[in-house]
C-alpha cells in the first residue's frame, strides 16, 4: 500500500475497500462504546493554508479517539514554503511526528511534504483534489444503499455532480476509475473538471459523462452532489460566477427529475440560495449531515491504515 493519500487514483479498488471495511468497523465501535485506541502514542502534524470546520475537528476527534494526539499548525505558525522550503519542512516534522495531514492552496505542495519524508502525508485538500471528503462520501453511498464495504458494488448507482468541477468532482473521477462509479458532470462552459485526470480515468477505461444540461444528467441519478460555485481562493469571482452557474443550481425542480429515491450530497459549506436552496438541503433527500459524520469514520480508517495498523 502506499504511503501517503495524496489521490484516490493511488490506491487499487481492494486497497480502497480495506479502508471501507475498517471505516464500518470502527464507526460501529465508537457507537457502541468499544475503544479503538489504534495510534496509543502517535502524533499527527495538522499543516492548515486553507480554514475548516470539517477538517480540523474530525482529525482532531480521529486522534483523541485512537488514542493518539494531534498538533495544529497554523499558516502563521508554519508559513509552508515562505519561512523555509516545504522539502526542509517535512524532513523537520519526521524527526518529530508520526504523520501530516495537510490542507493547502497548491497541490504541489502536498507533493513535496510526500516526496520529502518518510512519515505518511494525507491531502485533507488541495485545489486540485479532495480525496477524503470522497472517500468519506463513497462511505455514505455505501451506508445508504446497503453495499457491502469490504466488496462495494456501485453498479446501478448514477452519481450526478452538478457544479463547478473543482477538486470534489475531480476525486469523484478518480474513484470512478478505482472503483467503477457511474458519474456524471453538470457544468457550463470552461469549467470543466481537471483535463488530465479525465483523460488518465478514461485510459484506465472508465467512462465518465459531461453534460451541459443539468436536468438531462440528473435523469435517473440516484445521488445528486453539488458544492459551492467559487472555491476558497476564487472569492474574486464570486459574482459573475452566480451569474454563470445560475441555471445549475439544485433545487427542488431539479431533483424531481432524479429518481424518486435520490440522495442530495454537498461536502460543505453551504451558501443556501446559490448551489442549492435549504427546502433541498433540509429535505428528506438530503444525506449531508452524514456524509460529515463520515468524515470522521473514514479518516479514522486511514490513519490507522497508514499510520499504524498495517494489516488493520
């Protein structure tokens, strides 16, 4: 298995389902009060550039609850390539920690923190991709339609992002590769997902869909995702991009054109009233406070994984 989590597209198909099926098991632990310290004695580097809810506090909660301890560093406290090199940085960190998580502006960088120690390092988010907001989501999809974790089998299962193509829908393509997911993008002209991980999933023979109209791709999706319109760093775009992604926003309209079962996803946050209205977010299709929780579950599953228990 390798090292770190930078991308989806690392891992084989049964290397993501062991994270799956470890996910279930400790999620179904912590529920029943059974302890899991897993990481007794490991501490995690946390190397913020970008603020979260999300992020911050389920890894923190991760490492309480396997027994471990976790540090935050802040973009004032660590200045990652300012202060000194990224390469210089990871090769101080591990000398002291047992692994990084980061969440930065530049995918580069997660590179480099990789590329330059040998403690694992786990992308919490980069502008190019989200690999544990998906994973956490693949979770999801496994909990709500019933699917083995250890063997997930998504055929039949549409997912249908309707957006921007930022990182999420670029991890999304990429378990479409790993693990066969029927996915399809929604978004206008020129924001299309990352060109170079479309066509590295194609290769690998996977077939996902881009479709201008979003009502024609909803049809027949059994989860609908969306997230916000302008990534942290495009906050400058923000208004000409509501003008650009108007007509894609998820509203009840638009998930009637679904099957009468679909799930609504979003990794949050949410800018109600703009990607999608609170009637949907708030509504009995809505599965995103899960998909939160499963942050969690995941991430705990990864860690232990990378940073522990080998043949966990």
């Amino acid at each position: 298995m390798k090292k770190d989590l930078i991308s989806i597209a690392d891992f084989t198909a049964e290397e993501l389902a062991g994270f799956f099926r470890l996910a279930a098991e400790l999620k179904s632990k912590l529920k029943s009060g059974i302890p899991h310290r897993l990481l007794e004695g490991k501490v995690l580097a946390l190397l913020f550039e970008k603020p979260s809810l999300r992020t911050r506090v389920t890894f923190e909660v991760d490492m309480i609850q396997l027994g471990g301890a976790s540090i935050y560093l802040s973009p004032s406290d660590i200045g990652l390539g300012k202060r000194e090199t990224v390469a210089d940085t990871a090769r101080n960190l591990e000398r002291w920690v047992d692994g990084i998580m980061v969440r930065t502006f530049s995918h580069k960088i997660a590179l480099e923190l990789a590329e330059n120690c040998s403690i694992p390092v786990i992308n919490g988010l980069t502008d190019l991709l989200h690999p544990c907001q998906v994973l956490a989501d693949l979770l999801t999809v496994i909990e709500h339609f019933d699917l083995d974790p250890a063997r997930p089998d998504f055929t039949g299962i549409k997912v249908v992002f309707v957006g921007d193509g930022n990182n999420v829908a670029n991890s999304w393509i990429n378990a479409c590769a790993r693990l066969g997911v029927d996915f399809t993008i929604s978004c206008p002209e020129g924001h299309d997902p990352d060109s170079g991980i479309w066509e590295a999933a194609r290769a690998d023979g996977a077939k996902p869909v881009l479709l201008r109209d979003p009502a024609a791709a909803v049809e027949g999706a059994k989860v609908i995702y969306t997230d916000v319109w302008a990534s942290m760093g495009r906050e400058a775009e923000a208004a000409e991009r509501k003008k650009i992604f108007a007509p894609y926003q998820v509203n009840s309209a638009l998930v009637a054109k679904a099957d009468p079962g679909v799930k609504v996803m979003h990794c949050l946050p949410a800018h109600r009233g703009e990607e999608i209205t609170s009637e949907v977010l708030d509504g009995p299709h809505s599965i995103v406070l899960d998909e939160a929780e499963n942050r969690l579950h995941l991430q705990k599953a990864v860690l232990a994984r990378l940073m522990g228990r080998k043949n966990a």
